[in-house]
C-alpha cells in the first residue's frame, strides 16, 4: 500500500529542502551527505530517501523550487503597461525579495548543478530562460539598438543578472542600504548605462 501524504506535506516538504540546501551550500556538494542532510532536517534517512532517491534528485528539487519562486514573482510583479523604469524596478525588486533568506538555495543553484543529468539541467534552463526573457524583453525596449547591428541585449541582460545573483555575496540586512534601496541601484545602473552601450 502507498504511503499517505500527511495534511502538512508541502510545509515539510519546504522545510526539508531548506534543511538540504544549508548543508549543502556550507559543506558542498560532494562533501555533504544524505545522512548529514537528514539530521539537519531532523527525519530518517529513510525517509529522505522515500522522497528523495539520491543527491542529485534532492539537488534537483531545491534548484526548481528556488527557480519556480523566482518565475512566479516575476511573472506577479511584471506589469506590461507601466513605464520601462517602473516595470524594470519591479522585476529587480520581485527576484532581491526572493532572495532574501535563500542564500543557501541561490548558492546551490550557482555550485550544484553540475551534479544533475542533462535533462534536469535543462529543465532548470528553461525556468531561467523564462525569467531572463521577461527582464531582456524591457531591457530591449529601452535600447532597441542593442538588437539591431550586434547581439548586445543577452550581455546587457545578464549583467543584469550579474549584478542580482552576486548580492548575496555582501549585502546584509540591517545594513546601511536596504534591498530596496540596492533594487533601486541596479535599476538606474541598467536604465542610464544602458543607453550608452552600441
């Protein structure tokens, strides 16, 4: 007979993959453990084991997780009608918001997936594909020109990226900007350089 699913299995659930993703991001990949994964989530290794086969599958789930949130706040936050400045502030604003509290998961999405199957790593490309599209298509409104004599508008965009996926590396709440002041920042960085770049 199967195993039920308890009332509070997405709740556990997110738990567990939070619990995985700070051991691995503090021990790494090949360093951390299933067994050191369980402890930390406080189950059996059974249990991991009963929902999660092997690393890579465990690897896999936190990085579709943090990708989905992403996906889902971006596409909440993106507002066609709005100016290309203010659209471009909530987008920046909606993926530092996911971030904050995720390091451990955006460390493992940046380290990990080198561990994954070609076909998880492109599934996970298509989550990251969908998000950069919706940055790259105002990005592109703003300088047409980054489209028409070389192909500027992806290093455009993904300096974007850059500037977002590295914050983790020093921004610290409580400091003396908030994350809304940095989405501010990265905003106007992209917006005024932007217009130079031919």
């Amino acid at each position: 007979m199967a195993r039920t699913r308890a009332s509070d299995f997405a709740e556990k659930q997110q738990d567990l993959l939070r619990s995985a993703a700070a051991v691995i991001a503090d021990l790494g990949m090949d360093k951390a453990s299933m067994a050191q994964i369980a402890d930390k989530a406080g189950v059996s290794k059974a249990l991991l084991y009963h929902y999660y086969p092997g690393k890579d599958a465990l690897i896999f789930a936190i990085i579709e997780t943090h990708l989905l949130e992403i996906d889902d706040a971006v596409a909440a936050a993106d507002d066609p009608q709005a100016d290309d400045r203010d659209r471009l502030r909530r987008l920046v604003g909606a993926v530092l918001d996911i971030y904050r509290g995720a390091d451990n998961e955006h460390v493992v999405q940046l380290n990990a997936k080198r561990a994954l199957s070609e076909a998880q790593q492109q599934s996970l490309a298509e989550i990251e594909r969908r998000i950069v599209r919706r940055f790259s298509a105002v990005i592109g409104r703003i300088n047409p020109q980054l489209q028409a004599d070389r192909p500027l508008l992806m290093p455009v965009t993904m300096s974007l990226f850059g500037m977002m996926n590295w914050v983790y590396m020093w921004f610290r709440d409580g400091g003396p900007i908030t994350r809304e002041d940095y989405a501010d920042i990265a905003t106007t960085l992209i917006l005024e350089g932007v217009k130079a770049v031919r």
